[in-house]
C-alpha cells in the first residue's frame, strides 16, 4: 500500500509517502503566500523523489494549520493525532509528545498505538514557537542556525519575560545596554521559550520518554534548556520537521503502534 502525508503548517509544506509504512520520499517546501501552488510543488518533489505519480497512491491525508489547502487529498485528520502517531511509529516508547512549529507550541499525552489521551495548545502567544526565535535572532543580529549554539557558551543565567514577543524584544535592547554578553541573552531567550512550553505540557502530564518534534527540535540552545526544565533529555527524532506528514501517512494506511 502506498500512502502520502501532507503536513501544511505555518511556514512549510512537508511531505512524507510511505510504501508498506516503510518511508521511501520526503519533502520540505517554503509555503509563502501561494500555499496550494507551493503543497503542488512539495508533493511533485516527493512523487519524482519515489518514483510514482499520483495515480500510484492509494490513499492521501492532510494535516496541518492549512490542511484543507492541500491540492488534493481523500481525508484530514488532526496535527495533534499525526504528531502522536508519527512519534509512536519512530519511538514506540513515546506517551509524550511535544511539538513546536513556526507558530505555536503543542503539547500530548498518548497510548502505545499513538491515540491522543489529552493536548494542551500555546497559540496564544508566538513567545512558544519557532517565530519567537527567529524575531530574536533578529533582535541579537545572529543567524537563526547560530542563535542555538550560541546559547551553550553562557556562563550566567539572565531572567526574561517572554509572554510577548514585543516585551521581550524591549528587554534585549535593555540588556544589550547592560553589557549582557550575546551568549547570555540567546540562553536567557532559549530558557523563557522552553519554560513556556514545560508549563504547557505539565498541564496534561508527561512521561520519561518524551519526544520532541517540528523544525525547533533542531535548535540546540531549545533542546538543552527544555531538558534542564523538564529534568529529563527529551527524544528528537532524526528530521523532527517530518513528523506530522508522515503522522498523516501512517493514518492514510491505517497504522497504529503496539502492533
């Protein structure tokens, strides 16, 4: 059986397609402001990538903030229940399940076949998600990619106030003033964001095996200061960008873990 998952988020398009649950092409592709035109291209890339056409899929599901914006797809199912399916699938151990994307954070606990048991969502504030991230790079004149390490070479803990992106901006400005070292201030935004989201998931509960999925799970400085707040070393998965998609390819084949 040959499946495809359409993770639409926020800033990319994901695309996982699976043969026998056995992932054979994946792709990543910029939504921009022409998201189904840009879905086309993502599901292009991975068909080519597979080499199937779109006639050779037997079922297609879409997730994600932009789901029903997918060029095509038989059913939608849920970010949240493609997430906990996806982290099931590549750390069967998982119960807990953290997802941080471009615009929000989400927070699950699961069973062993990867049903959603409870989730908490932070969409009220972008001060936990990628974005709140990318706006402080800007602020500290760093790379994205290098805002993360740069956070490992702190020697001080400096308190942030992240319940908005504006304010934390303005306490940026003020500790550049105070001659607070880039280190410094990348771990102090690194500590805020993730003491976000652990109040987010310590709503619902977690377990030992946490896994840690979306593009943030690659951000170094995120991963170290969660695990300090949590009290634990999360799980990433290899391509944690890809969970959800292939989440929603798992669910097209109909595939639940503890099997």
């Amino acid at each position: 059986m040959i499946t495809m998952g359409i993770d639409l988020g926020a800033k990319n398009v994901k695309v996982v397609i699976l043969k026998d649950n056995k992932i054979v092409a994946k792709s990543n592709v910029l939504a921009g402001f022409e998201v189904k035109e840009n879905a086309q291209k993502a599901i292009d890339i991975a068909l080519k990538q597979a080499g199937i056409s779109k006639d050779d899929l037997d079922k297609v599901v879409s997730t994600g903030a932009g789901e029903k914006l997918a060029p095509f797809y038989d059913e939608t199912k849920s970010i949240v229940g493609c997430d906990s399916l996806g982290a099931v699938y590549l750390h069967p151990a998982a119960r807990s399940v953290i997802d941080v994307g471009a615009e929000e954070g989400r927070g699950m606990r699961c069973d062993n076949t990867g049903k959603i048991i409870d989730f908490e969502v932070n969409e009220k504030c972008a001060a936990g998600a990628g974005a709140f991230t990318e706006a402080m790079s800007r602020a500290l004149e760093v790379s994205l990619e290098e805002l993360g390490p740069l956070a490992l070479k702190s020697t001080q803990d400096i308190p942030m106030n992240a319940q908005c992106t504006v304010f934390a901006e303005s306490e940026v400005v003020t500790m550049v003033h105070n001659k607070v070292s880039k280190a410094d201030m990348s771990k102090a935004i690194h500590d805020a964001m993730a003491s976000r989201i652990s109040s987010m998931i310590r709503k619902i509960g977690f377990d030992k095996d946490v896994v840690l999925v979306g593009g943030v799970a690659k951000n170094i400085g995120f991963v170290t200061s969660l695990n300090k707040d949590l009290g634990l070393e999360v799980v990433v998965p290899k391509d944690p960008e890809y969970v959800g998609a292939l989440g929603a390819a798992l669910a097209a084949a109909g595939w639940k873990g503890g099997a």
